[in-house]
C-alpha cells in the first residue's frame, strides 16, 4: 500500500479496461476511501452475459474489473487477478468456460439479494475501501441504430460489429438507447452531489462510456454537480464502433448525450508519438491513433481546458496500447 500524496472525492465512470487503468493510477496517488467506481451493468456476452440468462442476476464483468483495479495490496491483487480470469475450461456442463471471478460476484449476489449489496460483501471480502456502485440496478438491454436505419440489439453485438462480414465502416453509429426504463442507482446519485471531480474514463464510446448517461437521473445530476468534468480521450478508434473519428467525433458525441457543452471542464489528450510499428499493428486491425483538432474541440466546448500529456504505453508483448496509469491519474489529480 502507496502513501496517497492525494485526498480528492473522485468518482469515475467506465467500463472494461480503459476504468481498469484508471482506477489503478487513482489507487497508488489518492486515498482509496475517497474514490468512487461506477460500473455499467448492460454487458451482455461471455461468461457475465450467460450468468444474466441462466441465473437472472445482473453482469459482473465491470463490476469484477472495478474491485481487481481497486484492491490495496500488490500481491493480493496478483492472486486475485489470476483467480478471477480463471475460466473453468476444464469443466463440463454449465460450468464450462465462466469467469472463476464473475461466479463469485454472481453467488454473492444471489446471497444478499441484490448487485449494491453484493458488491459491497465483495468489497469486505477483499479489503476494499473505495467504494464500488453499479450505475444501475435495472435489468438493462443496450440497442443502436445505424445511420442506415439498422438495429443492432445488445452490447455484446455492437461491440463485435466489427467483426461481422457484413460490416459497412461507413455506416456509423447514429444514436444508442435501452429497451426499457434505466432507473438509477441512488447510491450513485449521491455519489456524483458528493464528488468533487467527476471522471468519464477512457473505453468503448458506444458500449462503456455513453450508456452511464442514458441511465435516469445521471445526466442531470452531473449538469447540476459542483464537480470539476473531465472527458479523457481513447488513445485508438475501435473497429464497429469508432472507425474515422478524430477526438472531435468523440467529444460531439460525449456533448450530445450530456446535453450541455459548457459543462465540460477537461478534455484530456494523449499526445505521444507512437513508433510506425505500432501504428501499422493497429492499422492491420482496422484502429488508427485518434487525432487531436483543438480548434474544433474548442469551439464544440468552448469552456473546457485541453489537456495534453504523455499517457500512452505500448506493451509490445501483448501488441498492446494503453493508457499509462499514474500518468493519467497525475494529470487528473494536478
């Protein structure tokens, strides 16, 4: 356990491993009992997506990432991390291939009777002091719909668009949405009133990021929040998902589901030079580095401050960019 130079209330919304960094980088700079994780609960694939079919609990997938990130203790975590991504390979039946770490959530769930309670349980389990909500505890269906009028129905088939032989690049993702009321968590809604910076992580725009604020009450409670905003940047577009878009695109897409462009105060760019074999990995996979306009993003928020830095780390043996975490955390804190 780090000596935290800082004490700041901050709460993070996200999802996958762009929160994971994150969350990470907070960890070893700030008191842990000040941060707030808040997890998407609208995954619908792997092991989190059959757990919600088979058992009716809610997907532990981001939630499980959240308490990893968020444990104090170094080796601790090593253990943890190898546990958790355990996926019963070698068992049969209904068993076979579910995530040793999104069982244990899901069992705790159905233990006390509700995902904030579980989460909670997992937290005093693993010795967690910062504090870890799921956005909402509504059973949640994620839909999308193309510029050509397509509906593509849960997470899982937005995220892998890409993948699909008939994937059309040019056909981008106009609009996303729930089937059903998404009633929020109250715990998060405190949280938000609470907070005094108030970060939207890195991660999927379509999938990770922007659902937080379809859920009921979010959005209007961040608009009316005295918290510093911050939006960080992706270091990458996402095939399906983001194919073309400049940190313009992202940031007009972030601004329209938050309804208000002069309520953004941070917009946090990557501004490393990446090596060509770097960028021609990812150009193999159909990703490019996302380009900064700052003239562009100033005008679309004109009361936002760019911040540029060197956050981005290649991690050549997984073929890998992601965010730094302390790097991203110190610009955060400063």
């Amino acid at each position: 356990m780090s000596a935290n130079r800082y004490k700041q209330k901050i709460l993070t919304f996200g999802g996958g491993t762009g929160q994971f960094h994150l969350l990470s980088g907070l960890r070893e700079l700030n008191d842990t009992r000040l941060i707030t994780a808040v997890a998407g609960t609208w995954d619908s694939g792997g092991s989190s997506g059959r757990l919600r079919t088979e058992l009716g609990v809610l997907p532990p997938g981001d939630l499980r990432r959240c308490i990893l990130a968020l444990m104090e203790s170094e080796e601790q975590r090593r253990v943890a991390q190898r546990l958790f991504d355990d996926r019963l390979e070698e068992a049969s039946g209904p068993l076979k291939g579910h995530s040793l770490g999104n069982l244990i959530t899901a069992r705790l769930e159905h233990i006390f009777k509700g995902q904030d309670r579980a989460t909670d349980a997992t937290r005093a389990l693993f010795k967690i002091r910062a504090r870890i909500l799921p956005v909402s505890l509504t059973d949640l269906h994620l839909v999308a719909e193309t510029k050509k009028g397509v509906i593509i129905e849960g997470e899982t088939n937005i995220d892998n668009r890409g993948i699909r032989k008939d994937f059309d690049p040019k056909d981008k993702i106009s609009r996303i949405f729930f089937n059903t009321r998404a009633d929020s968590n109250p715990a998060v809604l405190k949280a938000i009133h609470e907070a005094e910076k108030i970060v939207f992580a890195p991660g999927d725009l379509y999938t990770s990021i922007l659902p937080h604020l379809l859920v009921e009450g979010i959005q209007e409670a961040i608009l009316v929040s005295k918290a510093k905003l911050f939006f960080v940047l992706n270091l990458a577009t996402k095939k399906g998902e983001t194919d073309f878009y400049k940190a313009p695109d992202y940031l007009k897409a972030f601004l329209f589901y938050l309804g208000d462009a002069n309520r953004l105060d941070y917009l946090i760019a990557n501004k490393n030079d990446m090596e060509k074999e770097v960028l021609e990995t990812y150009k193999k996979a159909g990703q490019e580095l996302v380009e900064l306009d700052e003239k562009v993003c100033k005008k679309l928020a004109p009361k936002a401050k760019i911040v540029k830095a060197n956050l981005a780390r290649y991690m050549r043996k997984e073929h890998l960019l992601r965010h730094n975490p302390e790097k991203l955390a110190s610009v955060i804190l400063d």
